[in-house]
C-alpha cells in the first residue's frame, strides 16, 4: 500500500561528498621544451536525498531508522568536510591559486572550438538522459560507512542512503539496482533519488500486471485484520480476505501469520494504490487444471479413489484429486438406506466406481454398489413360487410394503395380499419399519429382479366352506368394522364378512347415517341375504330378522285413516312424524299449518291423515293440512242437511194446512198473514245458522 507523506515535517537527508580527482597530462609535440600541465578541477558534488512531497508511497513508521538517517548526514557532513579540506590541501601543495598562469592554460588548448563543441556533444550523448519521476538502473561504485555511491552513466554519481538497502543482505560493488529520480537537480545541483519508491512503484507495477495478466505474485502475511490478512507484496500492504485463503473455511487465522505464500491480484483501486489478493484463486486454478486433467481420463465404469468430503440427505460427495463426484444415496448400497452417514464417514477413503460424467457441467456420477455383485444374481435358486420366506419391513406406500430378504432383494406385499378380509387395509397402519414378517412367495422374476409375496396365503381361504358354514337365510353374529354413508360392514370371522345395506336395518325406520343405528366394535344379529362367490362378498341383512310389518301396516294405515303423530325432526322438506307401532311417515312441509295458520314444531301432537301408502317403497305420507280441511267440510256438509231437513218440513206443513183451509171470505185472510208471518221466521232462523 502507498500513503502519502505529506504529514513528515523534517524528512531525512543525507549529503555525502563525492570527490574525483583526475589528472590529465597533455604533451605538446611541436615544442619540445615547453611542457604545461594542465589539471582539471575536480567539482564537489554533494547529493542530497529528500522525499518529494505528493507521492504516495508505502508509510514506514520506524523512528530507528530516521534516527540512522540523522546520523548518517551528520557523518556525511562530517566526511564532505574532511575530503574537501584535503582536496584543497593537495592543491595547493601541487599549484597555487596565485602562481598559475591562467592565460598561459588557455593557450595550450589543442583543440578548435569546432572540435571541442564536437568532443563535447559526444561526451553529453554518451550519458544517460535523465528525467524526474522515473525509474532509472544504477551500478554499485562504492559503499561508504552510511551510502551507496552508484554509477548512473550520468555527468554525476548518485548518492543513496545505505539504510534503503536494508532488504539485501551483501551489497557489493558492481551490482546493478534501480532507483527513483526525485529531482534532477537539488539546491547544490545535485540527483535526487530514491531507491525505496522505485521499489514500491515498480511493486504496483508488478501488482496491476498480476491484475490484468493473472500472474502469480508472492507476499508475507504480516498481520491479522478484520475479515482477514494483511499481506507484504514487494513493500506493498495488500488485503487478503478470510474467504481467499482457501478453499476450504478458515477458523484459525493466527496460524498464517508470518507465512509467506502465492497470491494473485483479484482487485485494485488505483486512486488510492491498494489491491486485493486470493489465494484461494490458485487453488481453485489448480483445481481447475486438475480436474480437466481428470475428466478428460475419464471412462464409464474407471474405478478411482477419492475421499468423503461431505455428507448430505441425498448423498456424498468425494474427492477424487482436484474434482469432486456426487455418490448418490441409492448408490452407495444394494439395500435401502434412510441416510449415508449409516454406511459413510468424513474423511473416509474408498474406491468408487464411474457411472457417469458431463464434461461441458463438469459433473461426475459415482457407484459405490456398483463394485459388489447384485444381489439377485446371487440369490438361491430354492426360492421359487410357493417357498416360504421371512424378512423385515424396509419401506411402506399406500399400496403395500416391502419385505427386504436380503439386502438388496426385495419382495412387495399387496395391500390385498395381507388378509382375507375384503375389508381395506391401510398398508401405513397395519405394518410398521423394521418389523419382521413371514410371506409366502407368489410370483418371481429373476431377470426383471422382481417378487410378489403374500401373508394371507399363510393360512386357509375361509371362503373355501362359505356355503357350508353360511347358507343362505342362516343367522349370525358379528362385529361392527366400518361405517359407511351407505351401510354398516360387518365381519363374521377372519376373511368374511359382508355389508348391511342402511335400507336393511329396519322395517320402520328410516336413518340418514347408519350411525344413527349402530356404532364400530358393536356386535349385531345378521342374516345372510346374499353369496357373491366371484367378489367374495356377502349381502347381510339385519331387519330380515323379524317379519315384515308392511304386510299388516297396509291395514292399519290405509289411505284417508286417521292417526295421532308426533313430529320428530323438521326440515325446510317437511317432518318426519312418529306413527303408531313405531312406524315413521313423513309430512310435506306445506301439510303442517295448523288451524290458526302457523307451522308445527318438533315434539307437537298432531291428528294426521294418510294420503299415500307404499308397501314396495315403504314409505307412508301422511298430511294434517287434509285432517283440517276433512273436518271443515264435514261441519259444513252437517249444516246443510239440517237446512235442508227444515225446510224439507215447512213445504211439508204448508201442504198440510193448506189441505184443511177452505176457502172463505176476505175476513179469513188473517190466518195466511200469520202462516206467512211464520214461514219468515223460520227462514230468518235459517239464515242465522248458515252465517254461524
């Protein structure tokens, strides 16, 4: 990670003196006896190292090594000093200032101004060009107590603190490192480099190029951080995730500390200089390279070896060196397993044999059953049809069970192969896992590895004697085992029973659930009204028991009969009225005004009259709207015969009186005023007694 050291208020410098002292003789050819010397003078270059403000680089907080660096430029200080003093000593003892002849000097120049600006331009294209902010190879030309002296192939040396050099353990002339240009030029005129940013810039360099390119880079774990490492790549502080360490979950992150380990780049921020590596990443390369390798070996039926990785519900999946296989449930053995783990642990080695593989899903089917010979190829010959075998209960369905033989070889128990009985049998109720049974085998396949067996061929077919042991009109007893909405099963013994239909549990009654009758568990008189041989069933009847009373009833209530009744239940149809003897009849709901104009409730007292009676259908309706209207019209037919009885007799007393009268005078006419006077009345009286 680079960090910006804006915040450093005295940054290191080191000053180092570098002195050159070179002597060039020239002979002059065309005068013998003159001889001048000429030396050059030699300039003291003192570079100066400082950290340029702006660049982000790597934050170092280490107060040693800045203490080293003050140190070190108070030594350089010092050395500059003494080179200098010395230098000029030399001089002074060779040539004084005051005793040279400059302008003699000059004159013995044997080069032209065009060959020198020549000699010149060469010498400058010989060196390196230098620019700031870049990374330029220097060569180690000497080490002092506390720098490094390298030649840059520049018109000057390089001067770099020793303490940079810290990550190689013999520096040694003549080694070539690389270094950052700061400042071409300092206030003395001096280079101003940098050997840690030229090792952290070409450190990002090296990460964004293991970003772009997926190349492999190495770093030191040097610490633990929330949700993960902190890695040392080349200088650079980069993040490692706990979910890239491996590809396996990582509970322990203390045990990576200081290990040193390959990475590849999985994220950077160029802003901010920072990245993310993965380990996991080259594993999962490596993996990825491995598992080609493998899948393209791979063949139908190859046994290989591989490791229990994980186990889950429908199966397990193993290692097989770099790829992984799914060894499903119904795989792993011949017999029926409720989960792996019964026959499987983690970790455990075993040899596993290829059922299938897709090359494009990269997805591999394993068999582990597969290896073993099945079980029915080796199972014995002596178990035919008709053999007796025992097993345990390995599965249920609604259908029937299963019987395991033996692991690997199983046999179905219909739910109509478990009993006689007509009766249905819940497979789920009456079996349960694990139980042991004994069946005999019906039928056998070998080739398509499949057996019916059966339990109530165990024991005799009652239905071998039915007509012996249950004639027809016979009576018995037996127990109440199902209700339906229709009739009541009954069971007379292990394997027989029969139904009784609602409509045959009584002669009078009529119920809407044969619940109303009996219940399941009671035991009932039956009489046997039918024998169905190709069903195996038997039509009972329990009302058979005593004589029909229909027979007398069509007396008793004849149609027009009048009848006390009481209402037992009522619905939006009508009632259902308790007759006589027991009998039940209904009344339509329109039939049950009474006089005062309201309908009847239950538990009421009624006068009802017959007005249908159906011996065939059983069934008798009767009505207390007619018994109402029958009695109003008998009261009305009384009333008229009365009226016409009276006058019936007056026309019989006129003629009468009439016959005696003779005729008379006027005078006389009072008697037929007072007969008229009386046959008035009479019909006044008349006249009353209709209107009552």
């Amino acid at each position: 990670m680079l960090e910006n050291n804006d915040n450093k208020e005295d940054l290191q410098e080191n000053e180092e003196v570098k002195n050159e002292t070179e002597n060039v003789s020239k002979d002059a050819t065309e005068d013998k006896s003159e001889a001048d010397n000429t030396e050059d003078e030699k300039e003291d270059d003192s570079s100066e190292i400082e950290e340029k403000e702006g660049v982000t680089i790597l934050q170092e907080d280490d107060d040693e090594e800045e203490e080293d660096d003050d140190d070190n430029s108070e030594e350089d200080d010092e050395d500059e000093d003494v080179v200098l003093e010395d230098e000029e000593e030399e001089v002074e003892g060779e040539v004084a200032h005051d005793d040279y002849d400059w302008d003699q000097g000059n004159t013995t120049n044997r080069y032209s101004k065009e060959e020198y600006k020549k000699l010149s331009k060469e010498y400058e294209n010989s060196l390196q060009l230098i620019e700031e902010n870049e990374i330029i190879s220097g060569k180690v030309k000497f080490i002092t107590g506390r720098n490094v002296v390298l030649d840059l192939n520049y018109k000057s040396d390089g001067l770099v603190s020793l303490s940079e050099f810290r990550d190689i353990d013999e520096l040694q002339p003549g080694d070539e490192v690389d270094v950052y240009v700061e400042r071409r030029e300092d206030e003395k005129g001096q280079l101003v480099l940098s050997r840690r940013k030229a090792k952290l810039l070409k450190a990002w360099d090296t990460i964004v190029d293991s970003y772009h390119n997926g190349t492999i880079i190495k770093g030191h774990i040097i610490s633990k951080t929330k949700g993960g490492m902190i890695v040392d790549c080349m200088g650079l502080e980069t993040f490692l995730p706990g979910s890239q360490i491996d590809i396996k979950p990582i509970i322990d992150y203390d045990s990576y500390v200081g290990k040193t380990m390959e990475f590849k780049v999985v994220k950077i921020n160029e802003q901010i200089k920072n990245a993310v590596v993965s380990h996991k990443a080259l594993i999962e390369s490596d993996l990825a390279e491995q598992r080609e390798a493998i899948i393209a070996g791979l063949e139908k039926g190859q046994v290989l070896e591989g490791v229990v990785k994980n186990i889950t519900d429908f199966g397990a999946f193993l290692d097989l060196g770099g790829v992984d296989g799914l060894l499903y449930i119904t795989d792993i053995s011949w017999g029926r397993i409720s989960h792996p783990s019964e026959v499987l642990e983690i970790n455990q080695k075993l040899n596993v044999a290829v059922l299938d593989f897709d090359e494009a899903k990269k997805r591999i089917s394993l068999g582990l059953k597969q290896l073993q010979p099945h079980p029915w190829d080796t199972l014995a010959e002596d178990i035919q049809e008709g053999s007796l075998i025992k097993g345990k209960i390995v599965n249920i369905e609604d259908y029937g069970a299963f019987l395991e033989i033996k692991p690997g070889v199983e046999g179905l128990i219909h739910v109509s192969e478990v009993t006689w009985s007509n009766q249905p049998v819940n497979a789920k109720e009456y079996f349960n896992i694990g139980d042991e049974h004994e069946a005999k085998v019906v039928t056998i396949d070998r080739e398509d590895r499949k057996m019916s067996l059966s339990i109530k061929q165990l024991s005799k077919d009652p239905w071998d004697e039915i007509d012996t042991k249950y004639p027809l009109e016979s009576q018995h007893k037996g127990e109440v085992k199902n209700l339906t909405p229709y009739g009541v099963f009954v069971e007379l013994e292990e394997g027989i029973g029969g139904m009784i239909h609602i409509s045959d549990l009584s002669w009078t009654k009529r119920y809407s659930h044969p619940s109303e009758f009996t219940k399941v568990g009671e035991e009932i008189d039956v009489v046997i009204l039918e024998i169905d041989h190709d069903n195996r069933k038997l039509n009972l009847g329990h009302k058979q028991l005593e004589e029909d009373p229909w027979n007398t009833f069509e007396n008793v209530f004849p149609v027009g009969s009048y009848h006390q009744a009481t209402v037992l239940r009522k619905d939006d149809r009508g009632a259902i009225m308790q007759m006589p003897y027991g009998l039940e009849a209904f009344m339509p709901i329109r039939h049950l005004k009474k006089e005062d104009g309201q309908m009847a409730n239950a538990e009421e007292d009624l006068t009802v009259k017959v007005i249908e009676f159906n011996r065939d259908d059983k069934r008798i309706l009767v009505s207390h709207l007619r018994y109402l209207q029958d009695i109003q019209k008998e009261a009305d037919d009384q009333v008229k015969q009365e009226k016409t009885k009276k006058r019936k007799q007056t026309r019989n007393d006129v003629r009468s009186q009439q016959s005696k009268i003779e005729r008379t005078t006027l005078g006389d006419m009072d008697v037929f005023d007072q007969l008229k006077e009386q046959l008035d009345e009479n019909k006044e009286e008349d006249d009353n007694k209709t209107e009552e």
